[in-house]
C-alpha cells in the first residue's frame, strides 16, 4: 500500500474515533441533565401548582360574588368608620387583633349599637384587617359584610368578616355624600345595569388615593390607568364611585331582614 494512502487511512481512523468519543461524551452528559427529577423537587412542583390552583380558585371566587349576595349570607350590612384598630404586627403586616367601627348607616343589623369589634387572625389576601387607625383619627369608611360572633361577653357585639371579603371603600365626596370607590375591590361583581350607576366624583376624602407619593411618574401613570384616576401629587387619586343613593339596591332590598345570628357561610 503507498505511503500517502497509509497515511490518509490513519488520519481517517483517529477522526473517526475522535467522533466516537465526542458523541459517546455528549450521550452521557445527556443522560445526567435528562435525568429524572428527585421525589423532593416533584412534590416542590406539585405543592407549586396546587398552590396556583388554590390562588386561582380562590380569585375567581371572589371575582363571582354580587353584592346582594354578599349580603344575603351575612348578619350585618352597614356604612361604617374605622374608630380605632389595635392589631399585633409582624414585618409591617397585621397578623391578629380587633377593630372597632362606628354604624353611621345600618342596612342589615340585629342589634341596637353605634359600634362594633371585628376581630381577626392570621395572614391571607382576604382577612379582614382595617387600615391602621388611633382614637382620634379621621377613620376610614367601608361598607362591611359581617358574621356575628356567637355568645361573647364582650362590652361591643363582635363579629369577623365574611372569608370572601368583608368590605367595599367608601369615599365622601366634595358635596358631602358617600359614594362607594370604583374601581371596586376584587371581591365582588356588578352587573351591567349596576355598571351605568357609576359617575365621576370630586373626593374630599383623605381614602381617596392609592399608592404612594413616592412612586414613580411611570408607576403613578400606570396605577391612574389601572383604578381610571388621576396623577396627584400625593399619590394617584380616584375619581369614580357609586352614589349611596343605590345602596340599598345593590345590597338588595329582599336583604335587609335580619340573618340568623352567627349564620354559617
């Protein structure tokens, strides 16, 4: 055999098994990242999932609720103010304590009283914590689905909240009515007539704004976009509501008799 084909051939050979050992190092590299998942990180994934199916869940029910219903479930209905909150912080976020509200318009109520104890423990998107308030502040004002408390002893009737979601922002407008704050909270639904009730307001209320002074122009401008405010200097303001003048109907005349006390949800 010449010289220059025996030199071809085993240059030919060494290329050949350089490949070989290419591809064999490859399948086995793709072996290790193919492999399949530890039973600790499959049952992180499950966990994962059923938590976003929860989360899911959990908001599509409280996108699905009418106001009269809401209200058809509960014992108490009526336009409160925050009198004060004495709550147990953990990291800025309240994790148990009460709330005391003042009645200014009961729409559904069993008992005779100007105020109320809400309580409330732990932590979840729908617990029913007011905004932090001290003796002596201008509260804010909701209109609140409650649960009485069966049998307590306290001085104030108690009640917790209803777990879809226990209240709705009202706002005072400059000529002094109540209006409830529009965007609503995402809890609830209206319907398309319900949907025609809603005007625009000039708010008197120091409730009446949403994110912080701090936020940024762009930030600002999109959260006006997102609730239909506007820009502030102290934040992105509302400027839509529905007058209290429909409040009765969207609660639901056929609602405003007394619940059983203590009802069951």
């Amino acid at each position: 055999m010449p010289a220059s084909r025996s030199s071809f051939t085993m240059t030919r050979r060494l290329q050949l098994i350089s490949l070989l050992l290419l591809l064999a190092m490859t399948a086995v590299a793709s072996s290790q990242t193919d492999s399949p998942p530890s039973d600790t990180a499959v049952a992180e994934a499950q966990k994962g999932t059923q938590a976003d199916a929860q989360a899911d869940t959990l908001a599509d029910a409280r996108a699905s609720w009418l106001i009269s219903e809401l209200a058809a479930a509960v014992d108490l209905v009526a336009l409160v103010q925050v009198e004060q909150t004495q709550y147990k912080y953990r990291r800025g976020f309240p994790i148990s304590g009460y709330a005391d509200l003042r009645i200014l318009i009961p729409y559904k109520m069993g008992v005779r009283t100007g105020y109320v104890r809400v309580r409330e423990s732990g932590l979840r998107d729908n617990a029913c914590y007011f905004p932090q308030t001290f003796l002596g502040d201008e509260g804010a004002r909701f209109l609140v689905f409650m649960a009485a408390i069966e049998d307590n002893s306290a001085d104030l009737k108690e009640f917790v909240g209803h777990p879809v979601g226990c209240k709705l922002a009202v706002l005072v407008t400059d000529e002094h009515d109540y209006a409830l704050r529009y965007p609503l909270d995402g809890m609830v639904k209206l319907t398309d007539e319900q949907k025609q009730w809603v005007q625009q307001y000039q708010f008197s209320d120091p409730a009446a704004f949403a994110g912080e002074p701090e936020l940024t122009p762009g930030r600002k401008q999109q959260l006006a976009e997102q609730v239909s405010g506007i820009v502030d200097a102290r934040g992105v303001k509302y400027t839509l509501g529905i007058h209290s003048n429909h409040f009765i109907d969207l609660i639901g005349r056929e609602n405003l008799r007394r619940a059983t006390l203590g009802g069951k949800y």
